[in-house]
C-alpha cells in the first residue's frame, strides 16, 4: 500500500508538483511505520510494538 501511495503521488505531479510532494511524503512516512512498527493480535486487544 505505501508504494502505491507514493505512484500516486508521482501520477499527480502531472496536474501539481505541491501535491504530489505531499502525498509522496505521506507514503514515504507509511513505508517507514510498516518497516518500524508490528501488530499482533490477542484475545482481547490488538497489541502494537516496535521492531
């Protein structure tokens, strides 16, 4: 998902560059909490932890 957020950040620099700067930031942070980040699923909570 994050890498498909940063192509359409890259397919609307075509109409504007201020736009799709911020979405390829928004993506390049999402790639950095999927690589950071770790959700598990318990009985009663899902539980989220650093790497």
């Amino acid at each position: 998902m994050p890498l498909g957020v940063v192509g359409l950040g890259l397919a609307c620099g075509l109409l504007s560059w201020i736009a799709a700067a911020v979405v390829v930031l928004f993506g390049c942070f999402l790639m950095l909490q999927t690589a950071l980040l770790r959700l598990r699923f318990e009985a009663e909570a899902l539980v989220v932890t650093r790497s």
